[in-house]
C-alpha cells in the first residue's frame, strides 16, 4: 500500500500539467487553423473584432498608451526583478522557472506571429498578428508571479485580472483580432505546463490537501471577481453601442475570461500537486 500513495500523488501533479498543455495546444492550434484558415471563422473574428473595437478615439488612444507600456524593456526588467528575488531566497530552480516561463512564452509568440505562422491574405491588407504579444507579456508576469508567490489567491487574482485586462485591451483598442489574446493564452498555458515542474522542485510545503474554509472561498471569489471587471467594462461599452457582432463580441468576452480563469487555476493546481509530492520524497 506504501507504494499506492506515490503513484496516487504523481498522477495527481501530472494531471493539471496535462491539462494545461492540452489546453495551450488546442487554443493554438483551434485559433490558427479555424481562426484563420476557415471562412467561417474568419468572418466571425472580423465581426468580432469590428463590434469590440471602440469607435472613439480618444478611448482608443488612451488603451493603445496602456499597451505601449508593455514594452520588451518593461518585460525584461519585470523577469529580472522576479528573478532576482528568487535568487535572493534560495530559491534557484524557481527563478529558473520563471526565466524559462516568461522568456520561452514571449520569444515563442514572436517566433509565431513572425516566423511560423502565416495567414492567408483576402485582400485585408493586415498579416498575421496571432498571437498577441502584449497579451502574452501580461499574462506570463501573472503565472510567473503565482510561481514566485505560489498559492496565495490575491497573487491569483492579480495574474488573473492581468491576463483578462491585457487581452481585453489588445481587442478593445482595435489592436488585435480576437483570435490572437486567445492564442496567448494557448502559448501560456503551455509554458506553464514546463516551468511549474520545474520551480516544484525548490519547495516542499506540507502535504495534504487543506479543508475548503470560508477564507479560502472568499479567496477564489476574489480570483474570479479579478476576470469580471475587466470583462464587464468592455461588455458594457459593447452593449451600450450595440453594433453589428454584438453577440460575436460578448462571446469572446466571456470566453477570453475563462479561458484566462481556467489558465491560473489549472496552473495553481499543479504548482500545489508537484509541491505535494516534492513533500513526500
């Protein structure tokens, strides 16, 4: 029987990696090929991009300033900071982690959009922008920030609304299609599932699973509170104009927040399993 509860606890650490690489394969994928392969589908995101895109100009100034903040120089600085104070406190798989989730999640999204994938043109006059690197960029912090402050629900919350509002963003300033935040996404969860492993074998909290407590369901509330504002704002202009798409662009809407919600609970999940079984060995 001693040997049943390794197995029982491996398979539990393996199963949300799993998950999260299925999921970032067939966001991938699903948004490349049906996205922007299909006629379908591309009528569909143009519908969508046109009803989320905001008709005026100084909204869409004032988000495309938003945007220009995340910068590479931003971006690195931000890793070298995490990476930095894992160091600081021993932790040095954990900071290697995070290098790994963040540099391997936004060099894989320009290699991407630049080098690997192609949309075929239809007279648009626009290539391919999938996936969206801003919405990478933010999305990536958050997961490396659960990393570095691992199963702390206000961290959660704040890599939740980060990756919501930054894919939102991408769509409401007309920067993006909504193909591309979705593929971001894909391109996260997948690194995620190769760094959690990874920063696991840093810390070895107390096995167990801990009983569900008021404190921590007031937590998770918390965490899907943080996708339903940036996700209600840009729903509320949507349908106060209510243009043409109006349903392709509240489908997105709420996609895109669960998405990013399933993203950072299936990334918790595994980062709490593989600790749960580094406790064990």
């Amino acid at each position: 029987m001693a040997g049943v509860f390794p197995r029982r606890q491996a398979a539990t650490a393996l199963t949300p990696l799993l998950l999260l690489a299925l999921l970032g394969i067939v966001l991938v994928l699903g948004a490349h090929l049906l996205g922007q392969h299909t006629e379908a589908g591309r009528a569909m995101d143009l519908a969508a991009q046109q009803a989320l895109r905001d008709p005026r100009w100084p909204t869409r100034r004032v988000l495309l300033v938003i945007l220009g903040l995340v910068s590479p120089f931003a971006l690195a600085g931000s890793l070298a900071v995490l990476v930095a104070v894992a160091l600081r406190q021993g932790r040095s798989w954990t900071a290697a982690a995070i290098t790994v989730l963040m540099g391997g999640a936004n060099v894989s999204t320009q290699l991407l959009k630049r080098v690997v994938l192609e949309r075929p043109e239809l007279g648009e006059g626009v290539g391919n922008t999938l996936p969206s690197g801003h919405a990478t960029a933010l999305l990536s912090l958050g997961l490396a920030l659960m990393l570095l402050l691992p199963g702390r629900r206000r961290i959660m919350a704040l890599a939740t609304f980060l990756g919501t509002a930054g894919a939102l963003i991408t769509l409401w300033s007309g920067a993006h299609r909504p193909v591309d935040p979705i593929a971001a996404i894909g391109v996260c969860a997948l690194w995620a599932a190769v760094a959690v492993p990874i920063a696991a074998r840093d810390r070895c909290p107390r096995a167990g699973r801990p009983a569900p407590t008021l404190a921590a369901r007031l937590g998770w509330a918390g965490v899907i509170v943080a996708a339903l504002i940036p996700a209600a704002i840009v729903l509320a202009r949507v349908l106060a104009r209510r243009p043409p798409g109006t349903g392709y662009a509240v489908t997105v809407i709420l996609l895109v927040a669960t998405l990013v919600l399933v993203t950072v609970a299936l990334t918790a999940r595994a980062a709490r399993a593989g600790s749960v079984v580094g406790a064990a060995d």
